[in-house]
C-alpha cells in the first residue's frame, strides 16, 4: 500500500501524532536515505531541526536511521533557520541537508525538508525518487535498521558562525550603523532567534526584539509574519522610536517587514523595492526571477533597467537553480520568499530584513516614500491573495474550465493566458488574474493584480465570479 508521505513544494509536512509519527519519520527518513546513497559519496548528511515540539528527539530518530542505512549523520544540536542550514551544506560539502520543519505552518504541523549537495530544496525528479523509496520500503513490511550513536555521540557542528559572516559580507552593515537607525526584530518564537540581532548588535545597531524566546506553540497560532500578528512588534516600535520593523517565520525562510509609520509592506513590494536597490547599489543587471503570481511591478521594472526578467512556476526550487546558474540578482515569491546573487539557492528571511534595512538606512526615505517612488517610474501595481473553498461540483465545473484559454473575464477582454503554473489571464491594462489549485485542499488560490487602487475590488469581483459562475 503506498505511503502517506507525499513531498509537496517545501518537503512532506503533516500534523504531529496523525501522519506525522515516528514510525513515518523513520519511513521517511530511510527513503531519503536510500536515495542519498544512489550519489556520489562520502555519503554525508546534516540534520537539523526548528524549535517546534519534540524536534530534538526526531532529530536523533533521523541521525540512528541514516547511521542504520549507513549514512553518516551530521547533528545541528540548537534550532537553525533554514537558510543556514542550506549554507552549511555547501560549506561543509554534505550530500545534502535533513531539516525537521513546517515553516509558518500551525504550531500542530511539523515536517521533513531534504536540500540537495547545492543547499537548494530538492527539485521534484529527487523528491519523487525518495517517494518511491518510502513506498518499496513500506510495501516491503522490513524492519528499518537503526543504528545507535557511538561514543560520545554523533557528529555535530555549528551553523551559526559561518552563515552570519556570510551575510556580512552580501550586507552593508557600516551604512546600516552609520544611518542611526534602530530596529526591531520579531523571530516569532522561531529559529531566527540570535541570528539578525545577533549580526545587527555586533555591528553597532541598536536593535530590541519580542518573542524572542522558545515557545513550541508559537503564541498560539502560526508562527507566521504577516501584518494581523506583528502588533507587538508593532507596539515596541513606537516604543523605542524604531525606523523598521524586520519579521521572520518559524523557520526563517520567510519574511515580514513594517515600514516606520506601522504600515506593513507586503512581500510583493519588499522585492520589487530590493531589486531596484540592488542594481542600483550593486549594479547587478545579470538577471531577476519571480513566480508567476509575483507582481508585474517586478516585469516593469526589469523592463526599465533592461535586465533579463524569468517568470518561474510557484516553488522557490525553480528560483534557487537561477541562483546557483548566476542568472539573477535576485529572485523572489509573492509568498515571502527572496534571495540574491551569491547566496542560497533557497528562501532567507534573514537577509530579506537586513538587506531592507539597508536600503532605508542608505536612502534616508520610508519604504512608502520608496515605493510611490518606484511607482512614479513605471506605474503602479496593486496585487492580492484570495483564497476561495470550493465545493465538488464548483470545484469539478472550475477544474473543466481551466482548460479552456478565456478570452474576456466579465466583460473584460483577455489579452495573454499564461500556464507557466496554474491560469494567468492578463488584460489590456496589464492588470492580471492567477488561479492555482491547491494540491491539498478543495481551495483555489486566486491571485489578482490592478494597475489602480480604483479597480481592485472590481478586479477581485470578476476573479471571483470567473469561479462561481
């Protein structure tokens, strides 16, 4: 019978003491095992984790069913963000990365991300081969060797040290101290924790954090940094006189950022903004990459500064082999996912908040004044996310009709469809639609993008009754 173990996007996630038990985490475990020992060896694999509940005892579950396979495991003993995780497999040479994680998922969820010999999230002809080894092993009823730590342990290291020097070097931390700004830092409880005030502090910026302490429960709800949950954040910032307010999730490959006035600034923003701070800064024209429900503010403004401009399907693993090819200065997902040249093929919310930090601090203007700026040379851009719950019958009616290529969206006519993922209807104005199914629940994800603040909600209504109807 095949497993329930399915790698989606991001890994196999899936809520603690249901699906996610220690019997499947074994599973797991031994069929990213046996596909690691189908590379080249010596067949090295670091194990790493969040701070979410029970995260240490999986991780020695993990490291004495790799040993059992005879792969050997090396331990990350204290939570690590993703990104530094990604950056110690390059840096120590493993054959990749096991990383205990569900991200910004409730605190109920956990899950198991596999990262490549580049650092960047298995893409799907790996992640399908590991299925397939969970399913042989599970259909073959064997037992699963696990193998005890020797003396003194299993081999551990530290990657903090190299992944913050690291990030000094990408960011100008002297501008940032030389501006006087102060920050605030929210880890939301997660592994960002002592990582972007640890790098800040050292450098001289004065910085406070909230929620810097481990709470396996994440307050109470997802561990997520978007606006409705950063009013603490929010709060000391007014306290203190702050300029910026950086945000990372539970595992700190996503980010949240509220400008000085408490205005929360959404991802698709954060990265239009980086990218053309970035050329400007770094004179970076090798390239940019988006998924295809990013903002088309990123389109224009690769047009004005005649950059290569790639529109990905949504799943950072297409961003991060851009990355590792040199094809972009940055790339990023309206999902709160960036990096840049030179760094991890894979989502860091930790740079994404230093490195906005750094553009307030080396412009001396507000990230609204910023953005009206950017609007004001090549036009303004209003993106949302919807999410509509679908029944069967809507959603088998929705599922027929996303075959065919619309040619108007109420009363609008449709000048491009896109498929690069999902349905992308652009108009005449340039204003957009996105659908995109999800894999794991009757949802469609229905993404919008005005060229005026007027049409928004006119725009929505159409996307939705494009839907319904």
């Amino acid at each position: 019978m095949a497993s329930a173990i399915k790698f989606g996007t991001s890994g196999w996630r899936a809520i603690v003491a249901d699906e996610f038990t220690v019997a499947n985490i074994r599973l797991a475990v031994a069929g990213i095992a046996e596909y690691v020992k189908t590379q080249p060896g010596p067949h090295r694999v670091l194990v790493g984790r969040d701070p979410r509940f029970l995260g240490e005892s999986f991780v020695d579950t993990a490291a004495r069913v790799l040993a059992g396979a005879g792969v050997t495991p090396v331990v990350i003993p204290d939570a690590a963000p993703t990104p530094a995780i990604a950056h110690a497999v390059r840096t120590f040479k493993t054959v990749g990365a096991l990383n205990f994680t569900a991200s910004h998922n409730p605190p109920e969820y956990n899950g198991i991300k596999y990262s490549s010999p580049d650092g960047a999230p298995a893409l799907p002809e790996v992640t399908s081969q590991i299925e397939a080894a969970v399913n042989r092993i599970a259909d073959s009823g064997a037992k699963i060797p696990q193998a005890n730590p020797p003396d003194g342990g299993f081999e551990t290291v530290d990657v903090k040290d190299s992944f913050l020097k690291r990030l000094g070097e990408l960011v100008d931390l002297k501008a940032i101290t030389k501006s006087g700004i102060k920050v605030v830092y929210d880890p939301f409880w997660g592994a960002g924790r002592g990582y972007s005030c640890r790098i800040l502090r050292q450098a001289g910026v004065p910085v406070e954090t909230v929620h810097d302490y481990r709470d396996v429960l994440f307050g109470g709800h997802a561990p997520e940094p978007d606006d409705h949950l950063l009013d603490a954040a929010k709060r000391k910032m007014r306290e203190i006189g702050a300029k910026i307010v950086i945000a990372t999730d539970g595992d700190a490959d996503r980010f949240g950022i509220v400008d000085e006035d408490g205005t929360f600034i959404q991802p698709n923003y954060v990265i239009a903004l980086l990218f053309d701070y970035l050329v400007e800064t770094r004179g970076w024209r090798n390239g940019v990459a988006k998924s295809v429900a990013t903002t088309n503010l990123v389109n224009a403004l690769a047009e004005h500064h005649k950059v290569p401009l790639y529109e990905t399907p949504v799943g950072f693993k297409y961003i991060g082999e851009l990355i590792i090819e040199d094809k972009i200065a940055i790339g990023g997902e309206e999902s709160a996912g960036l990096t840049i040249r030179g760094h991890v093929p894979e989502k860091d919310g930790i740079i994404a908040g230093l490195l906005v930090t750094e553009m307030v601090a080396v412009r001396g203007k507000s990230l609204g004044v910023q953005l009206r700026e950017l609007f004001g040379k090549v036009g303004s851009y209003y993106p949302v996310r919807e999410n509509f719950r679908l029944t069967p019958e809507v959603k088998a009616r929705f599922t027929e009709k996303l075959k065919a290529d619309p040619t108007e969206l109420s009363g609008r006519k449709v000048k491009q469809v896109v498929r690069t993922d999902g349905l992308k209807l652009i108009l005449d104005d340039g204003s957009w639609v996105c659908y995109r199914l999800s894999g794991t629940e009757p949802v469609v994800r229905a993404y919008t993008e005005a060229r005026s603040e007027h049409d928004m909600e006119a725009l929505k209504a159409a996307a939705e009754k494009f839907v319904t109807s």
